[in-house]
C-alpha cells in the first residue's frame, strides 16, 4: 500500500495531515514537513483567535443591549450569559495577550454586527446609538450594566 503525499493528505484529510505533520516536528524530521501549507495554518490559528473575540464580543454586546433596552427580560439567568461573554474573552486574551487591544480596535464592528443580529432587530428598536455608546472598558468590566 503506498502512502499519500503529504500535500495531498493536506488536501484530503486535514486531520490526519495535522497528526503527520505534529509527528514529524516533534521528531525534527525537517524532510517531513509541508513547510508552505504548515506556515498556512499556523498563520490561521492567529486569525481564528480574532475572529474568536470578534464573535465573542458581538455576542456580549447584543446581550448588553438586550439587557439595557428590554429590562423586562432582566433574570439572574442573562447576567449568567453576560459574565460567561466575558470570561471568554478575558480567557482569550489570557491565552494570547498580545490580543489584548484588539477587543478596542473590534469594538466598532463588532456593535455594527449586534445591531443587526436577529434577537435585536426582534426587539424593533428604532433609535439605537449608530456607534457603540460604551467603551471597550465598560463592556469588557464585571461590574458594568447598561
């Protein structure tokens, strides 16, 4: 049985690829190594953490606005889902720090994409703030709610 390249295993199984190409780093087998598509990934798991808070902090914000424009809903449960928002991305950030001020630089985009998001156009605000009307420190504190 002969064995598949590995830049076709890259192409056909991506995990058994990962669990190849782990193997050869590990024992220094430089031969080995899918060099182009390895950089590829690891590039990629850098753009996945941005694209991780960026999602995360969507999240936490369409809660902080359901939180502040539909107080009816208000229960232990919700602070539950903002608190959990944050550890997230204060975890996130624990795991790269160099991350850290990308929440800031996100922020804007991330507000755009809550005011859009389903659960808040349900609530059929019509006067919601075109910009974020919190900083990136209010959103991302323990203790702070709209």
């Amino acid at each position: 049985m002969s064995e598949t390249p590995i830049n076709d295993l890259y192409e056909t199984d991506l995990y058994q690829w990962t669990r190849a190409q782990a193997d050869a780093l590990r024992r220094r087998a430089a031969n080995e190594i899918d060099w182009g598509n390895v950089a590829e990934e690891i590039e990629s798991l850098g753009t996945s953490q941005r694209h991780e808070i960026r999602s995360r902090l969507k999240i936490l914000l369409v809660h902080l606005l359901t939180w502040k424009y539909q107080p009816e809903h208000r229960s232990a449960s919700w602070r539950s889902s903002i608190d959990g928002a944050r550890d997230e991305i204060a975890s996130l950030i624990e795991d790269s720090p160099s991350l850290r001020a990308f929440p800031g630089e996100a922020l804007a985009k991330a507000y755009t994409a809550a005011v859009r998001d389903r659960e808040v156009r349900q609530m059929e605000l019509y006067h919601l703030p075109e910009a974020c009307p919190w900083t990136i420190e209010q959103v991302l504190a323990d203790d702070f709610l709209p």
